[in-house]
C-alpha cells in the first residue's frame, strides 16, 4: 500500500473520530481489526463493533479540541504517527473527574493495514501527563 492511500485511510479514520461520527471511524476497518488502547481496562479488542464501543465510551468523556501531527513515518504495511493532543475532559480520564478541564498531551499511533484498510491500530498515550494537569 502507498504511503498516500494510508495517510487517505488513517485521515478518514481521524477525521470521523474528531466529527463524533464512530460509523464513519471504524468503517476504514477490516472485519478482524485489532483495536488497542495500551492500558485501557478492557484490553486489546477485536473487530469493528467493539471498537465502535470504545469510542462511543470516549466520546461520553472527551471532547477532541486539536489533534497536532508531530511526525509520520510509512513502511510498506504500516505508519507510525506521533500527535499532541489537546481535549476537554467531560467526564473522566483515567478515573479523575474532568470537569470540563482541558488537557493536553503526546500520543502515539500505530497502524498496519490489509486489504486496503485498517487492520490493526495501536494507541499510546501520555496518560501520566494527563492525570498530572487533571490533579493540578
């Protein structure tokens, strides 16, 4: 896959999430997509109907303000992207109420793709970073 055709898919993907559009956002999936949030409680998941979940989860509880592209980096089935992000707590993060407190802080994508679509996107965050504003 070129490089330009993943940016078109992972940009989908991230632009649907930003709308609150969860249809649209696991709709660059594969049937088999493994979605996973590293440390999320309910672990990795499988498939686009419990990734659906999870965002619909997330959604209840952040508001996406600004989403930065740090880097991007392509290999022949892959790209990484590092972003900075920026959203309002609704509800909580990490179990700290938000109270409508914005935070901000580094994340780390890692998609793979088959099949002219997603087949798996990884997610790290600075979930430390965001407590700490949270708790300031």
């Amino acid at each position: 896959m070129t490089p330009q055709r993943m940016d078109e898919l992972v940009d989908a993907h991230i632009g649907a999430e930003a709308s609150n559009d969860v249809t649209a956002a696991v709709a660059v999936y594969t049937d088999d997509v493994e979605h996973d949030v590293v440390g999320a409680p309910d672990g990795v998941l499988h498939g686009p109907d419990a990734a659906s979940h999870r965002y619909e989860q997330l959604l209840k509880e952040l508001r996406q303000d600004e989403l930065t592209t740090a880097r991007r980096y392509h290999g022949e089935d892959f790209c990484v992207i590092e972003h900075k992000v920026t959203c309002t707590v609704t509800g909580q993060f990490a179990g700290i109420p938000g109270n409508g407190r914005q935070v901000s802080f580094r994340m780390l994508h890692l998609f793979e793709f088959r099949d002219d679509a997603i087949s798996r996107e990884n997610v790290w965050m600075d979930t430390a970073g965001a407590m700490a504003q949270l708790r300031a």
